[in-house]
C-alpha cells in the first residue's frame, strides 16, 4: 500500500498534466462560449455547448503520456510493474472522482445561474449529464477513469509491443468495429440497436461504461506485468 501512495505521489510531480492542464483547456474553452452566449445580448436564447468533452480529449491524452514519460524512470527507481500500474490506477480513479464532483457542482451553479446569466448550457449535455448532480457526478467519474485508462493503455501497448504492437492493437479495434457493423447490418438489427440506445437511461450507459472501465482496468493490468522499457 505505502508504494502505492509513493508511485502516485511520484505521478502527481508532473501537477500540469494531471490537474492544471485539463482544466486550464477547459476554461478557455468555457470563456469562448461565454463569449458566444453573450453576444447575442440576453435575447432568451439557449446556447448548447457540447466542450465540457475536452476534457475528456485531455484526460485520454494525459494517461498515454502518463505511460511514456514516467514508466521507465519508475522501474530505474526499483518499483515493480504491478506497482506501478496499481498506483497510477488509484491516482486515476481519486482524480477522476474529485475532478467529477467539480463537474456536478459546476452543472448545479449553471442551472441557479441560468447559464451562467447568459443561457449557455455548457456543463449540461442532454441526456448524458443533465439529471440531478449526483448522476451527473457518477457519470463524469466513470467517463474520466474510462477515457485515461483508455489512453494509458495505448501507453502500456507501445511499450511492450512498440509501435508495431501499437499499430496492430488500433487496427485490431477497427476490425472488431467493422465486424459488429457488418453483423448487425446482415441481421438487419440497426432498428433493435437503435431501439436499445434510445431507451437506455442515463444511469443505464453509465453502467455500461463502469464495466467497460474494469475491462480496462484488467486489460491494463495484465498488459503492464510483461511491458519492457
């Protein structure tokens, strides 16, 4: 446990990576809009952004470079894969739940302040995150531990496969992908799927995505035991 906490701790040297920059992304993005909102001078008009996503996109970029920077000097320092990917698998799942509870209260001041005074809908997105904060709260955890894992497994690929390994893992999801289409298309079940998708709620995908999450997280797990630097 305690080298848990210290490979976290090591992470958490690069603070601009894992705190500043997500959100420093995200506010300018939130001025933009703000910007875009206000220029229409209080007419009642309802201004939909869907930005509150890039940091989701920083996230995902963050925990492949995560791997890349920070994997080699841990194992020079004597900490064992298993480890490392435990640790850094905590620091994920600790800021992706702080990161989310800022999401859920930024969506709460945005309603009490009816967009923020000029009708922008920012950290509402329909459906995904628009239902009471705690939804909104679990939704934006599981999405943010989801998408850095994600993107620490690209990481983990690259350094024990390379970048033949890599480029075989991103064409081996394409082909997966197109497998499912053509699937579906030959059953001729884009109605059901369509169906399935319309009818979930919004707690129902979040479930889905904490399961694909563990996926990852087992995925990255087993994947990091045997990766070479």
């Amino acid at each position: 446990m305690k080298t848990w906490i210290k490979v976290a701790r090591f992470q958490l040297a690069d603070q601009t990576s894992f705190t500043a920059l997500p959100w420093g992304v995200l506010a300018i993005n939130l001025v933009i809009w703000y910007v875009i909102a206000g220029s229409f001078g209080g007419s009642g008009v309802r201004v939909q952004s869907y930005n509150v996503c890039v940091i989701y996109v920083v996230f995902l970029i963050v925990g492949m470079l995560s791997t890349f920077r920070s994997l080699p000097f841990a194992l020079a320092l004597g900490v064992s894969r298993r480890a490392y990917y435990i640790g850094t698998a905590l620091l994920v799942i600790g800021l992706s739940a702080i990161n989310g509870l800022v999401l859920a209260l930024l969506q709460v001041l945005e309603r009490v302040s009816d967009g923020w005074g000029v009708g922008l809908y920012f950290f509402r997105v329909g459906y995904i995150l628009a239902g009471p904060w705690y939804l909104t709260w679990l939704t934006s955890f599981v999405g943010l531990a989801l998408v850095f894992l994600y993107g620490m497994l690209y990481g983990l690929v690259y350094r024990r496969w390379t970048l033949l390994g890599l480029g075989a893992f991103a064409c081996a999801q394409v082909a997966a992908a197109l497998a499912v289409v053509l699937v579906i298309s030959h059953a001729r079940a884009w109605t059901s799927v369509g169906h399935f998708f319309t009818g979930i709620s919004a707690a129902g995908l979040t479930g889905l995505l904490a399961a694909l999450t563990v996926v990852l997280l087992a995925a990255g797990f087993a994947t990091a035991r045997r990766v070479t630097v």
